[in-house]
C-alpha cells in the first residue's frame, strides 16, 4: 500500500510544483551578473574597473557556465537522487539522441 500512496504523492508534489512540464533549463546569465556578483561578495570595496582582459574573461566565464550549469526543479533533482537508475536512463537516452529516429539502411 505503501508504493501507491508513495507513487500518488509524487505524481501530486510534481503537477503542484511552479517548474511542472519544466524540470530543467540551461541557466542564463552575462559577464555583467557575474561582474555584479563579484562586486557583491567583497563588500565596501570599490567597484572593479572592465578593461578588455577582464571583460573577456568574464565573458568566457558566463558561456563556459551556461554550458555546465542547469537550474532544476527540486522534485526532479530529488528522484534523480533517490534513482540511480533513472539517472542512467536518462544518460542512456543522451547518448542515443537521434540514433532511433533515422530509418534503417541509412
């Protein structure tokens, strides 16, 4: 009885939370977040002067980030957790993209 009250609850914690249909997204920020950020953390410190080096830095930055970094919603976070299986499913479904959809002898 236990597996069915279990499985209901998270079918109900998903369509009740804000990501529903979105559980993952790449996340989104520049060089002038991280900028802002780095201003942030050293408070009373006088405000970081952008030449050309350190605007491309910030800027390599941000897109090496981008490329890394997902943001996602904390019930899927948490059955991935939880399932080391269904982690691996779905690194198998990455891996396989697009093999299953060309039509065979092509």
């Amino acid at each position: 009885m236990g597996d069915i009250l279990d499985e209901a609850w998270a079918v109900v914690q998903c369509k009740e939370c804000p990501w529903y249909k979105a559980c993952v997204m790449p996340m989104r920020f520049t060089a002038e977040d991280i900028r802002r950020q780095m201003e942030a953390s050293t408070p009373g410190s006088v405000p970081l002067q952008m030449d050309a080096n350190l605007q491309n830095l910030l800027g390599s930055m941000a897109t090496a980030a981008q490329n890394s970094l997902l943001e996602g919603c904390p019930v899927f976070i948490e059955r991935l957790r939880a399932n080391a299986k269904l982690a691996q499913r779905i690194k198998e479904l990455m891996h396989n993209w697009g093999k299953e959809e060309k039509p065979p002898g092509t």
